[in-house]
C-alpha cells in the first residue's frame, strides 16, 4: 500500500466533484477490507434499516455506515458505548466529502481472540485424532438407561426431559448436575463426564445445554472438556445451543445433534415407531408360519396320494410290462412295413429318372447350333463397337489436334497452361508442337 502523495504540481484545474471522486478511488483502491475496533457513540437507525454511528477511541473518531442488507445478519443490536469490532472498507461519501467507513459485519470486541482461540484448539485436536469418524463409537439402537449432563435450572433439561418422556416414557434417566456457564464451567462438565464413564450405569449420555453467545457456550469448547469426552466409554451426544452453533464438544462428540431436543430424539426410540415396527415384524411372522403349515399340509397330501399297497403296485408294473411288449410288439411291425415301402419309392424313382439318350442328344445338337448363333452375334456387335471406338478415339487423340497446326503450352512444373494468369514474366515455359518440342521464357503477356 503507497499512498506517498506525489509532490509535482499538475496546472489542470478540477472540480469538486472530480476531486472527491479521485479521492474516493484512491482510498478503495489501495487499503483493503481490515478489521477496526473502537467504542460506537451518536448511533443512529433510519426507517430505512441502515445504521449511522461513529467508531472512537481515546484520540479519534470515524464515521461509519451499515445498510441494512449487511447489519440484518447481526444477531444481535449494537448499543451506545459499546466496544466492537468492525470489518470495514475505508471509503469517501463523495456528496459531503466525508472520509468514512462501509461496516460489511461488525461483532463484539474481543470476540476475535475467542474465534482464534476456537479455530487453534480445533486445530490442534483434529490433528490428534480426536475428531476421527474412526474413534466415534455407535448409538445403542435401545438404551437401558440415558445419563443427562447439563445444569439442573437450564431450559434445556427440560426439553430433554419433555421429549424423553414423549417418546419413552418408561425409560429411565439419571441426572448429572454441572455448571455450564462461568469459570469453573469446563472442569465441572469434565468431571460429570468422568463420573459417568467410571459408572457406566447408562447406555448412552447426553450433553446439553441451550442457545448463547460465543462467551456463553464457551465451557464446552475448553480442551478438558474435549478429552473427557474422547475418553469416555459411553457413547455421547451433543446437544449444544442451536443449529448454527459449533463448539469443540460438538466435533468431539460421537454424535452431534442440532439443539438439545434433537439429541433427546437420537438417543431414545419413538415408542409409537417400535409399537408399528413390532406389529409389522408380528404380521411377517403370523404370515410366515401360516404359509410355511400349508406347504406342510400340502407335501402331507401328496406323500399320502403317492402311498400304495405293494400288491396294487406289482399288479400294476405288471400291467405296464404288459403295455410295453405289445408296443414292441406293434413297433417291430411298423418298422419292417416301413422299411418294405421305402424300397418300393425308390424303385419307383429309378425307373423314372432313367435317362433318354435319343432325346438327350437332340437336344445337346440343338443347343449347340444356338450357342454357335449366339456366340457369332455377339462377335459381330462387339467388333463394331471396337471400331466406333477407334473413330471417337482418333477424333480426340491431342496428336490429331498438334498435326492441325496447334500446340500445348506447359509450366516448368509440368501443368497444362489454359490462363495467362497461370504464368508471369520471366517464367520458363515447354511448348509441344506436331513434331517435338522447345522451352522459352515469358517476356510479355497480353490479357484480352
């Protein structure tokens, strides 16, 4: 960034506007978007929606701007006196020449150190394996028994409660109170955590705890509470603040769930659900055994069709020997009957396909007299096209054209030249006449 003015005098003479508008360039141009803290003071908020308010510390002031399109992502209302940070384009508001600051979004003082804090933590933990899918260890599909770790007077404890109720009433929950907010925070989650894994008297556990700032959910993003999550021997859900917030706990945590009702949600089934899932599994089984009884009673049936007395059974092998000898018996005829009549056909054959040598060889004569006629024929036209050939042929021949007195005029490459555009002056050229031929060289062309 250079914005060393330059110390030669320009002698053009500029207007007002001209000159701001320069300014305004040079300024956007060559500092860009940073961040700015300082206390907010005469702040203002037109019907339109866009704040007005000055950004001071102890030895300075800037005017600042945020439209309404920007400052209605902020979850929360700036108040006079209040310390922020802003990220700001510097800019110049040409109609009053006014050096001021575009706010693109704005948030607490302080709140810069907490995100990094955040994003170094997170960091260095998934660098560790702590956020491994790997290591994250399956929901139970039914809990025994669900362990709730939150602060007793929290909102949240009630929902989980409310929902754990409505879907599974009968299921049983143990409550480890702890601090979710303040400076002891971490190390009471932690140790609750502790508690919970050295029992192991529930299947699964839910830690929770309703919506806040960044400083208000920042217990569950300190470290001690990562690692007592990752050593933990219970399975654990994440139930912290809203959807959009994240914290350490939440990537740590074999399961995150959006609020602390979602995590009651995963952690129990809906009673109603398996209520329809077990008269569907009831319907398949009924269905099952019924089919499988009437295969049963069908396969008893046919064993009992197929059951005959030895005697009926010999009698009746008996009767089908019979049947087989007398289809031998009929077989046998057949086959001499049908043997006898095709001798017959083929005598009738040969004595009709016996040849006529007489006829034979009257008709070779007669056929050899018409190939000789043909053959004759077909010379003759033959002979004529040849010699009509040859007069087209002598016609065209370009040695009966030559003889006439012509000639043909070919380039050094050999080409046939038809155009005086073909050749240019200087060009060596061949001409054929009749009786051989000469090279020249062009030193004139006439165009018609």
């Amino acid at each position: 960034m250079n914005l060393s003015p330059k110390l030669e005098t320009s002698h053009k003479i500029i207007t007002v506007s001209e000159l701001n508008r320069n300014a305004k360039v040079v300024l956007e141009s060559n500092i860009p978007l940073l961040w700015v803290n300082g206390e907010i003071s005469n702040l203002k908020q037109y019907p339109s929606g866009h704040w007005y308010f000055s950004l001071k510390d102890t030895h300075a002031q800037v005017r600042c701007v945020m439209f309404r399109h920007k400052n209605q992502h902020i979850e929360w209302h700036p108040q006079e006196g209040a310390q922020v940070e802003v990220l700001a384009l510097v800019t110049l508001y040409e109609t009053r020449g006014d050096f001021q600051l575009n706010v693109e979004t704005m948030r607490r003082a302080g709140l810069g150190a907490l995100f990094e804090k955040f994003e170094r933590l997170k960091a260095r933990l998934e660098k560790d394996g702590l956020f491994d899918t790997a290591r994250k260890k399956k929901l139970p599909a039914f809990s025994r028994q669900i362990g709730i770790i939150t602060s007793p007077a929290t909102a949240a404890l009630h929902d989980v409660i409310t929902t754990l109720k409505r879907r599974m009433p009968m299921l049983p929950v143990v409550i480890y109170p702890t601090s979710v907010q303040g400076k002891d925070a971490a190390k009471s989650i932690a140790a609750s955590i502790v508690t919970a894994s050295r029992r192991r008297e529930c299947d699964v556990l839910i830690l929770c705890r309703g919506g806040g700032s960044i400083e208000d959910l920042w217990a569950f993003n300190e470290e001690i509470v990562a690692q007592a999550i990752a050593a933990c021997v219970i399975p654990v859900i994440s139930g912290i603040g809203h959807e959009t917030d994240f914290t350490i706990a939440d990537f740590v945590a074999d399961k995150r769930a959006p609020t602390p009702t979602g995590a009651a949600e995963l952690a129990s089934p809906a009673m109603e659900e398996l209520q329809q899932r077990l008269n569907r599994q009831q319907e398949i089984l009924q269905h099952t055994i019924l089919r499988h009884l009437e295969n049963r009673m069908q396969r008893i049936d046919l064993l009992a069709h197929r059951l005959i007395h030895p005697g009926e059974r010999i009698n009746n092998q008996f009767v089908h020997l019979q049947h087989l000898r007398e289809r031998l018996s009929g077989n046998w005829t057949y086959q001499i009957e049908r043997k006898l009549w095709k001798i017959k056909v083929f005598q009738q054959h040969i004595l009709s396909k016996r040849p006529d040598f007489i006829q034979l060889t009257e008709q070779q004569s007669r056929l050899t007299a018409q190939l000789h006629q043909i053959f004759s024929h077909h010379l003759d036209t033959l002979v004529s096209q040849l010699r009509h050939q040859q007069v087209k042929l002598t016609h065209l021949n370009p040695q009966s054209i030559l003889d006439r007195g012509y000639s043909i005029t070919y380039s050094l490459q050999g080409a046939v030249v038809r155009n005086v555009n073909q050749i240019h002056i200087g060009d060596k050229i061949q001409v054929k006449f009749a009786q051989g031929q000469i090279d020249a060289a062009v030193t004139k062309i006439k165009k018609r």
